[in-house]
C-alpha cells in the first residue's frame, strides 16, 4: 500500500507523526494521498527507539486521554491554509511550524485548563501576550491546534511537580538535635552514674515519716521501682538479695560516691630465720640470716664489757641479709643484735653470740715493709708507710734526733699508716721514726728517716705550684690551716658579704657538699676582712652552709694569693699543688664538678 504522508525531504512516512530517519524531522508530515479533508487517524505508530543525537520534542509524546478529553488527533493542515512568514519558526512542506515557536504559550493555556478542572491556582510564570486580532490564527483553527499539541504531551508533561515546603528542613533539624540530646544524656548519665544510682536505689518513702507509719512490706511500697532495672547496669556491684530477717538503711539522697574501703595497716613483724655465723676466725666472723618479707637490716655487737657497735646490713630491702665483723679481739664473747625492719617501719630482733678463736701467743712486732715515703710543703708533710700485719701507728719528729714531737696514734688497726704533720717551718729539715703496735702490744721502731720543707714563696700562685699555706679561725673559732687538708682535694673560694656574684654562687657550692658527703675533697671558704663577722654569720646561718668558712680579718690568706678580684676558686690536688683556677663565678654545681673531676 503506498504510503499516505511524506517528509519534507520526500522520504514516504507510514505516519504523520513519525519521525524521519533521514532528515531527523518529527512531523507532522504532509498527506500524500488524493485531494480532499485531512486524513483523521487513531492508530499509534509502533515504538522505536529514539537515536540519542535526536532531541527529543515534547510534540511526539502523546499522552492517554484523560479527564474526558479527547485522545490524540492527526491534524494535517491544508496547504491553503498555511500563510507564509507567519510565526517566529521556518514552516514545513506543510505549512506548519516546525520549529513550533509558540509551544510555551500552548503549554501554558493547557497546563491553565488542567488546573480549572482541578480547581488549583496557577503557579507557571508567564507573560501574557494580549490578542487583538487573529492574524496568528483564526479562532475555529485554535481548537484543532490545542487538542493536535495536547496529544504529543505525555503523562508526565500533565503531572504536576510536588511541592516544596520547609518541612523537610524542620524535620532534619529536629533530628539532629534530638540526636545530639540523646548523645549528651547518654555520656552524663555514664559519668554520674553512681550519683544517679544512689537517687534511683534510694527508697521513695520521705525520711520524715516514722518507722511504725512505714507500710509492712517495704519491698513493694517503700523501694525505687527503677532499682532492680539500674542494679543490672551496675555490673561492678552485686544485686542486692532481699530478706525478711535483714533490712538495710536507706541510701542518703546527697551521697554522691560509694566510701573507699579501709586498709587495715600492717602491725606483722617480719619473722628472721635461718641464722648462720661462719667464717668465724681469731679477728673475723660472718653472719647472715633470712626473713619472710623485704626487709633493711643491721647490727649491733658488743663484749660483755665493751660498747655496742652498730654494723649496716643490707640497706637495700630484701630477704636475705648478711653482715662481716673484723678486727675483733681473739678469744673474745661477743654478742650480736640482728635487726631487721619492713617497709611499714615494723622492726623484728634477734639476739645471738659467737666466740673469736684464741690465737696463739703473739711476741713478734710488726715489720715495716718496704720505705717509708715523705711528702713536704713549706709547713706541712704526710707520712706513709706498710706494715706486714694490722696495727695502730705513730710518728715522732724534731729538728734532730731527739723525736720530741710525738703525734697521736691512729683509731684503726691497719697494714697502710699516713700521718700527717702540720705547723713545720719553711725550708727546715726534720728527723723522724715510725712507731707501729699491733693487737698484742707488740710494738716495731723504725730506724731514723728525714724530711725537708719546701722554701715559703712570694710569688703569686699559679697551676702547677704550691698552694701558698694559711691558718685562719672559722666561725665556731676552730683553728684551720689549709694544710691540714693534705691527702684530700681542696676547692678554695675567696669570696665577701658584699659581693653579690659571691653570695650567687655558694648556694652551687653548697648542693655538690651536700651531694658528696663521703667524697675525698673539702670546700673552704675564706671572707675578706671587708666583711663583717657578724653578717657572715647571719648569711652562713640563713643559707644553711655546712662547709667550713673562715675569716680572714687580716687579708693574710688574700695577700698571699695576691687576689685583686673576687670571687676566686683554686682546684688543689691531694699533694698541695694548684691544678685549676677560676676568676668569676660558677653558674651551676655541674661546672664546680666537672673541674674538681679535671685532675
């Protein structure tokens, strides 16, 4: 059958709406059959798929009939009917639009009627455009018109857009601070849980009234009914079991934490056991013992007749502790108190005694082992000298060989002797013997032996010459000579009231004394005569300084070390020699022991 309609570009088309395949127009398109009125159609053409380069054009969209209007109609105008140059788009073979220039004012007047029949306001903007006359179109063809465009409309071109309101935002607001509120109520009631708990537990029945007015069964009337659903929440706490022959007091509504519970303090005395003394020797013994818990120890020895001793143990807490006697007298009692202490200061005794062995009869005097050695400045020396056994020692000097001045004898029985002489004269030779005694009153004499005093110096001193020698009275008016200090490292400060980088550093002074109390140096302090002996004292007494200070009314010991500035420290070493000097003041203890450790 030979196709009724034909596209502008004289391709034949089944329909009048359907679209060309070769020019890409949607129609209508022209009737191609005889003459006569416009070929009325209802039959839809078949659907195809759309290439996605074509538009797609709201005049091929034909939507069902509804609300009593008619169903899609194919209008084809006539060709008499079409008058060129009208309108705003290029017209087809036919005549009509095909741009369809005027669609929005279609589409509004459509959307216009459709909202009259459902009785709604209009909501499309629009300019309106007023007729005067009818040279866009005649009056009986803008019906046709109306109902052809109205059947490329489909449903959703006649469905209208939901509306927007500000409900949606209200309910996501009040969600979010719904949330945030559940939140913070679920982090405080964590954080208070044991103040909520005690309020929730507490009974509902007010304290006021009496407890012959309270109801029989306190469990159903008088108690929180939340109190068994927070009793499984608190998992730290048991559930409480009700009794009829037990009643607990009621929980105080301003409790806010639950009362810590009391440690019972430790009164146990720590129990000693396993006492041993071996080693046990003429002059020697050994003790060791054991206890239940960590433990310091000591202990305490004595003759029948002698003064008690005190010996440290083990300072450090422990089970095992142990102590070493020596020099004890041979064939001797001594009794012995082990002590022992916890960490709660609670102190276990034990009392023992043990016998030294009875050495034989000793009738042989100490024997001097090698030479003696002799060290001498301008007034003072240091004797030293070994013996073959332990013994107490002494030295007796003069000029000649008299030995009239005897020192005094060392406290301890030793192999190693040192004395030391003080007060001799400069460049001076001197005469001496050693006396050594041991244990058994056995007693060695040397032979003579000399020494000789170094010149006194006029020179200022300087690192790697003799520290120029001084005595000088301290604050408790002790004689101190600088040369009494021999055999340990002195740091001599030169320093006065007045002088504010002397008075900064000393307290530096006073924290490495303070540190090093069994250290092998001293620290003297010498003040100028410029000072006043009594505010000395009041700044000697107020910053708690332990270390011997002296006064140098005199500026004796300032003359000798020529001093023009203070502060002023020299680094002495064990023999009397100057091996650091420091002109101005030390910031920090660290610099003080970082010289002293230098040499």
């Amino acid at each position: 059958m030979e196709s009724q309609f034909r596209c502008k570009c004289g391709k034949p088309m089944a329909y009048s709406n359907e679209p060309c395949k070769t020019c890409g127009s949607l129609g209508p398109h022209a009737y191609a059959g005889k003459p006569g009125p416009p070929a009325m159609t209802t039959q839809t053409p078949p659907q195809q798929r759309r290439p996605d380069n074509i538009p797609v054009d709201r005049g091929e969209r034909q939507p069902p009939a509804s609300n009593g209007r008619e169903g899609p109609v194919s209008y084809e105008p006539d060709t008499a009917d079409v008058v060129p140059g009208k309108g705003h788009g290029h017209h087809d073979a036919a005549g009509f639009p095909a741009g369809i220039s005027r669609r929005a004012e279609i589409l509004n007047h459509i959307d216009d009627m459709a909202r009259e029949d459902r009785k709604e306001p209009s909501r499309r903007p629009r300019k309106e455009k007023k007729r005067t006359s009818d040279e866009d179109w005649d009056a009986d063809e803008k019906p046709a018109r109306v109902k052809h465009f109205e059947s490329f409309l489909d449903e959703g071109e006649k469905e209208e857009k939901p509306r927007k309101s500000g409900a949606g935002v209200t309910g996501t607001v009040i969600s979010v601070i719904l949330i945030v509120a559940v939140v913070v109520g679920a982090f405080y009631v964590y954080n208070n849980l044991d103040e909520i708990s005690s309020w929730l537990m507490s009974p509902t029945t007010p304290e006021t009234v009496p407890a012959s007015d309270q109801p029989a069964n306190s469990s159903d009337s008088g108690q929180n009914p939340f109190a068994g659903l927070l009793a499984i929440f608190r998992r730290d706490e048991p559930t409480p079991v009700s009794s009829e022959n037990t009643s607990q007091p009621a929980a105080s509504s301003n409790q806010t934490e639950p009362a810590t519970p009391i440690v019972p303090a430790d009164t146990t005395l720590p129990v000693i056991s396993e006492i041993l003394i071996t080693s046990i020797t003429d002059h020697d013994a050994k003790v060791a013992w054991k206890t239940d818990e960590l433990c310091t120890s000591r202990v305490t020895y004595k003759t029948e007749v002698g003064e008690p001793h005190i010996l440290n143990g083990m300072v450090t807490p422990t089970h095992y502790h142990q102590a070493v006697f020596s020099e004890l007298e041979s064939g001797k009692t001594y009794y012995i108190t082990l002590i022992s202490r916890d960490n709660a200061g609670n102190e276990s005794r034990q009392e023992r005694s043990f016998q030294t062995l009875l050495s034989a009869a000793d009738t042989t005097a100490p024997q001097l082992v090698g030479e003696p050695m002799a060290a001498a400045s301008d007034s003072v020396a240091t004797i030293s000298w070994v013996t073959n056994e332990k013994a107490r020692s002494q030295v007796k000097y003069s000029l000649g060989t008299g030995y009239e001045f005897p020192s005094g004898f060392s406290n301890e029985y030793s192999n190693k002797h040192s004395v030391f002489l003080s007060g001799l004269s400069p460049n001076t030779e001197y005469h001496y013997q050693l006396i050594s005694r041991d244990a058994s009153g056995n007693v060695m004499t040397s032979g003579d032996f000399t020494f000789k005093t170094e010149p006194e110096t006029g020179s200022a001193p300087y690192m790697g010459s003799k520290a120029p020698n001084f005595t000088l009275r301290d604050l408790q008016g002790e004689t101190i000579s600088l040369s009494q200090f021999r055999g340990k490292k002195v740091i001599l400060n030169f320093w006065a009231s007045w002088c504010t980088p002397c008075k900064i550093e000393l307290p530096h002074f006073q924290t490495l004394w303070a540190n090093n109390p069994d250290a092998d140096f001293v620290i003297l302090a010498v003040a100028g005569s410029q000072s006043e002996e009594s505010v000395i004292s009041d700044f000697v007494r107020d910053g708690n300084y332990t270390f011997p200070v002296c006064l140098d009314p005199g500026d004796d010991a300032f003359n000798k070390y020529d001093l023009t500035s203070i502060p002023k420290t020299y680094f002495i070493d064990k023999e009397g020699v100057i091996r650091r000097i420091q002109q101005g003041m030390f910031t920090g203890p660290g610099e003080i022991e970082f010289m002293l450790n230098s040499y």
